[in-house]
C-alpha cells in the first residue's frame, strides 16, 4: 500500500515547501471539510427531501431545482476534500489506510457518486430509482457525519 503514498509524496512535499503553519496543515481540511458536510450537505439534503415531501408544488419545485444545482457542486467539494484530506495525511507523515476516518470517506465518496449516476438516469418518472436516490442521499449523509466524527477524534490524536 505504499505505492499511494510513494505517488503522493511528491505532491506532498510541493506543499510543503509553501510553509504553511502547522494549524493550517492540520486542521484546514476539517475546517473546510466541516463546512461542506453540515451546511451545504445539510441544505442539499433537506432540499432533496422538502422536493419530494412538500405539498405546495411552488416549493417542490425550487426545492427540487436547489437540490440539482447544489448537489453535484456538493460532490465535487466531498471528491476535491478526499483528495485534500489524503494529501494531508501524506503532509503529516501519517498512515492513510489505518484510520475507520479514511473508510468512512471513501464510502462516503462512492455513495455519493452511486448516487449521482442514478440521478443522471433521469429517473422523475421512475419511482423506485428516485426513492432508492432519497435513502441513498440520506446514507451518504450519514456517512458524512459519522466520518467527520472520526475526523475530529483523528486530528485530535495527531
């Protein structure tokens, strides 16, 4: 499993290079991490559910149409932090693969993009598709959650 590592170093050490105090290094990717998951992950969320549950169709309708704007700029915040977050670790001469924060993300990245692929079918006629979306969302916000949970227990143990 070193090969990642050995891949990333370079990068890593590129950063480095900038010197970037250490409180930035450690706690700029929860920081902004942080930020994504519970503010636009939590908007995304609620304006995926208030499309399908609201009984004023004016206000299905925004919801629905935040929710497409939104969610895959939320994707590719969660894809672009993964990255980060990794990077980070390389940066901090940490394990990667040892922490449930480094699983959780990556489960968290694969639902996601699970999930946007079945909303790229076009499933608003397609009942079963959109449901299974809705949970699935909803997982990968759970996810989230509890992976910014071992996030916060990691960077507290580096």
């Amino acid at each position: 499993m070193s090969g990642i590592r050995d891949l990333l170093e370079p990068i890593a050490a590129w950063f480095r290079d900038f010197g970037m105090p250490e409180p930035i290094v450690h706690w700029g990717h929860p920081l902004m991490m942080g930020i994504v998951v519970f503010v636009m992950g939590s908007f995304v969320g609620l304006a995926g559910w208030r499309g399908r549950a609201a009984t004023d169709e004016a206000v299905a309708v925004k919801s629905r149409s935040d929710h497409r704007k939104l969610a895959p700029l939320m994707f590719a915040f969660i894809a672009a932090g993964y990255t980060g977050g990794v990077l980070s670790l390389v940066m901090q001469n940490q394990p990667i693969f040892e922490s449930p924060h480094f699983w959780t993300g990556s489960a968290a990245v694969l639902l996601l993009g699970l999930n946007g692929a079945i909303a790229a079918t076009g499933f608003a006629k397609k009942t079963s598709l959109r449901t299974l979306h809705a949970y699935l969302g909803t997982a990968a916000l759970c996810v989230l959650f509890l992976h910014a949970v071992f996030g916060l227990k990691l960077g507290l143990s580096i």
